[in-house]
C-alpha cells in the first residue's frame, strides 16, 4: 500500500501543535490517534504508525504541549492542558477526509495511554490500545504534570490495587465497550504491574480484550526488536478488530 | 495430522468414570483436559477436541460424575465430587505417554469452567480456557450441586461485581500466572456478563489474557457456526501460546 506522511497543524487554546499524518491517499479505513508518553514525541510512533497504515489506517501522530516545540511548556503543562491536546487531535483527525469517522481509536504509552484512557469520556472511541499505561491520583488536576511526581505517596500509588470507581482512568475504561488492547513491557522500570492489573481489571466490559507481554522488555521498548514485537501486536490486533466488526457491518 | 480416539477408564473415590483420550500417536504437545458444563457431558467436546489434537495436543475428555453412565448421582453429587473427579482426570492426562507433561491445561464451559478455575490451586496449569464461566457462592461446599441453585440469592449473585478475594474460583485467577482465554456468549440466557466480567478482572495477573465474545450466541453454542467459531477461538489461542512458549523455551 501506497502510504505518504504530511504535516498538520492542530490548534489548541491559541497554540500550534504539530502533528503527522500517515495514511494511504486511498483509505477510508480506521482513525488511529497515537499519544506520546511524557518526555517523547509523535517520532517515537513512526514505525507503528507506518505499520498501520499499510494496512488501510489514517494515523495522526502529534505533540503533546511541553514537548518538541512547545518544549518551553515543560515545567508548566498539566493534564488539563494535554487532555485538551488529545482532544484537538482527535477531532483533527476526525475531520480528515478518507478517516473512518465511526471507527476511530487510540493508541497511547504511559502518560499518553492514561491521557487516551480518559479520552474514552469525552469521545466516541472504538477502540483503545494501551502500552505500559500510567496511573496519576486524580486530585491535584491542575497542577503542572512535572510536579505531580513530587507526591511522596505518587510511587506507592502505582502499586495498589484499585477498584475502577477510585481513579477516573479506571474508571473511563469500565464504562469502554470497545476493543482493548493492553501491552505490557516485562521489565518496566517505570510502571510496575499492578498499575497495568488495574486496567486490565477495569478493562472487563469491553467488547474484546487482548493482554500481551514484551518479554524482556523495558519500558520505552528500547531495543528495535522490542518494538517490532509491540508493532506486530498492534497490526495482528487492528486486523482481527477491523476483520470483526467488517463481518458484523455485513448484513446477514 | 493423524488423529486417533480411545477410551481411557478414569478411578475416582472407587468409582469409574469415563474418558475419551483424543491425539496424534506421534506428538508430545500440548496437554488439554476438557471439562464439560452441568448437563452435558464428554461428547461436547468432540469439535474442539479432535481440532486441538489436529494441531498437535493431547486431548482428554471425561463425564463428571451426576452424568453420563454415572447419571444417577445427578441429584446427589457435589462440587467437592465433581472437583476431584477433575483432579483424577488431570493426574489421568498428565500420566499418557506422549503428553507434554510441563504443559497442561483446561479448557473448561460454565461449570465446568468453574471447576477448572479451582484447579489452579490444586495442579500445575499452563492455560486456562473459559467459556461463560459460572460462579457459584463458596459455602455450603458439601451440598449436592443439583441444590445450590435453590439459594434465593443465587441469580442476583451472579449479577454482583466481586473482588478475587470474595470468591475462591475469583481468587484462584488471581493467582493464575499461565494464559488465560475468556469466552462469552453474546446471548447467554444462563450467565450474566458481571459473573464472566469478574473472572476478567480476576485475570488481570495472567501471563497473557484474550477475551472474545461470539456474536449472536447462546450459553450452549446450540447452533454449528457458534461452536465452530468457538474452536476456532481455541485453535487459534493455543497455536499463538505455543508458539510463543517455544520462543521463549529456545536458548537465545
């Protein structure tokens, strides 16, 4: 397949984010949006996003505030402001045309997979894939993400096991009855894994629900074969997601 | 691959209970014990059985004891009955010269897959395979299982949202370190989704975890096409956890 990237231009409270659009000039195929982790960038997705392109997807990747060019923002951004980054781009991506507008997803790692999960609230969502998804207390919304690590309890936090009604992230995806996916790096230095047992346990009324593991992974999946294994994962499951919902679209 | 049936004699508690040993004569895969719902019995299985030992496992299928040519203790028989006839069925297949002893598992439906939940404590599992689970309160143990249902509590318990420590076949999966494969019926008219949502959350620490719903289907799979997709399920969930397991099981 035929796939080409450009440049877009998201516009959010008067700021310019950049984002890259993959796609094949033919698709009409599913609306992929990739979110970064904290301290990445929408490069950190080429490859999977080219891989999902190539199999019919318009992906949007794109920067999050306090990152690349608006990396003045760092030390200030807060999750207020990057949900409303997630928002901007998914309703850019919605308007492109050729994207499938009734089946658009996310795709998102860590701060960017937290940041995807709650966008199950604001959004219509079909599907949601979540790589070693990070966990924040809900209170202190507005203070800058820098700071919220600051917590003495933050690491603590990571390693209960919470019920979905006591973290909105968990709780957006009890309420998700889409396709999930849910990878986990093995060796995640950063995200130990009763933080992924939580949304794999919230995860329960999804349509569908695939858990996998990077053996030997860490947690930016480092090393090239670490990410072609977390790329295969994602073509195998968008074709078999996009399989099941093309059968069932079928009238029968 | 040439596929072979034979009858294998189970002992359990000085009483005979039948099997059906289901293989290729050369293979040393996979070990599979089928355990059948409340009401059927071991000709159930015959689809998923001959098509798993088609890519290379051993299959076991057996009558619970209340079934079959044991049906008279139908009103009388137990769960602590029917546990160990699961247990002697285990230890019958992990026996079978041929059988890849270091890697059984159950492929269980509805009560049967509750029992193979409570197996984990009991045996070495690899995989887990559940499809429209049952959950049943955990005292009265010793009661004949014809009259748990009797218990005025007992269809709104299966509609409540349980933790793994608030049931031991919940507590079991959570313990559960193997695959994991969850299978509903769109259309179960016997359990509700909150009793297949909680063995999900249970799951969350599996090694892998794959949840599918069959579209359209009813707790049986009374119709060819739910119980062909149903094996196709299995078949294609246990050639990716084998493959993955003979990567990992390679010196690198």
């Amino acid at each position: 397949m035929n796939v080409r990237s450009e440049t877009v231009d998201i516009l959010v409270d008067g700021q310019r984010i950049e984002g890259t659009l993959t796609a094949s000039p033919a698709t009409d195929g599913p609306g992929v949006l990739f979110v970064h982790g904290w301290g990445a960038n929408r490069d950190h997705y080429i490859e999977e996003a080219g891989a999902l392109a190539g199999i019919g997807c318009v992906c949007l990747t794109f920067n999050l505030r306090g990152h690349a060019e608006t990396e003045a923002l760092h030390e200030t951004v807060t999750r207020e402001d990057n949900m409303r980054d997630v928002m901007a781009a998914y309703d850019a991506l919605a308007r492109i045309r050729g994207c499938g507008r009734a089946f658009i997803g996310v795709v998102g790692s860590s701060y960017g997979a937290y940041l995807g999960a709650l966008l199950i609230y604001m959004r219509p969502l079909r599907f949601l894939a979540l790589h070693a998804p990070a966990l924040y207390m809900d209170h202190d919304w507005e203070l800058p993400k820098r700071k919220l690590h600051v917590n003495p309890d933050f690491a603590a936090y990571r390693r209960l096991a919470l019920r979905a009604e006591e973290n909105r992230a968990l709780g957006a995806c009890a309420q998700f009855l889409g396709d999930a996916l849910v990878v986990e790096s093995e060796h995640d230095e950063v995200i130990p894994h009763p933080a992924v047992a939580n949304y794999i346990s919230a995860l329960a009324n999804a349509h569908s629900l695939t858990y996998r593991m990077i053996a030997g992974a860490d947690h930016s999946l480092s090393r090239p074969q670490w990410e072609s294994e977390y790329t295969q994962l994602l073509v195998n499951w968008m074709s078999e997601i996009t399989k099941e919902r093309a059968c069932a679209d079928t009238p029968s």
